[in-house]
C-alpha cells in the first residue's frame, strides 16, 4: 500500500522540470538581467523544492536541486546546508565532513554579507 501512495504523491519530473522552467522565466522576468538577484532567487526557489522534497524521502531529487542552487551561486549557505543535511540522512560521515571543510565562510548579496557559515551552522 505504501507504494501506492509514495507513485500517486510523487511529483511527476516532467511537470517538475515545466514547474522550474516556469519559475526560472519569472525570476528572469523579474530581475531583468541582474544575475546575482536572479540566481539567487532561483537558488532559493531550488532549496525551497529541494527541502520539500527531502522531507518526502525523496533523497536523490532533493540532492540535484541543492547542488544546482550551488552551481548558481556558489556561496548560497542554505544550499551548503541542505546537502548536507542530505549526506547526514544517509549516513556519509565522511561526505558531511569534507562539505562542512568546502562550505562558503559567507554568503554576500549585492557585495553585502547576508549570512555566515556560523549562522548557516545552527541549522545542522
């Protein structure tokens, strides 16, 4: 029975990837070609997904989304965050330890610092 229920709530990939298409035009729209604001409204959007899906188990899915917030802006700590809260749910000590080591110190918009490693920490 649970997997029944675990195909019939999980969101289907296609309509993930409409949902982030969707999502990313709108950021772009929004923005207007400032890509620090515009990536990190999607990096945010990615680690919001990214949480929700993770919270459904959904592990693997959840890790893509976190690491492409990364790519995007790579001193985006609540992504750091997130895969490694990741690693932590399956177990890979090692894995969580070289993240904490790689992890940003700061996470600066528009040349302004909005949040430290130290911050971002608490939430582990």
């Amino acid at each position: 029975m649970m997997g029944f229920f675990s195909r019939l709530f999980k969101p289907n990939s296609v309509k993930m990837a409409e949902m982030k298409k969707a999502k990313f035009s709108e950021f772009e729209k929004t923005f207007g070609g400032d890509k620090e604001f515009e990536n990190n409204a999607k990096a945010t959007w990615l680690v919001s997904r990214g949480n929700d899906l993770g919270d459904r188990g959904m592990l693997d899915d959840a890790q893509q989304d976190f690491e492409e917030a990364i790519r995007l802006q790579p001193d985006h700590l609540p992504a750091h965050v997130s895969r490694i809260i990741v690693y932590k749910k399956r177990g890979d000590k090692n894995r969580v330890e070289q993240l904490l080591k790689e992890m940003p110190e700061v996470m600066k918009i528009d040349g302004k610092v909005v949040a430290t490693k130290l911050d971002a920490l608490q939430q582990l």
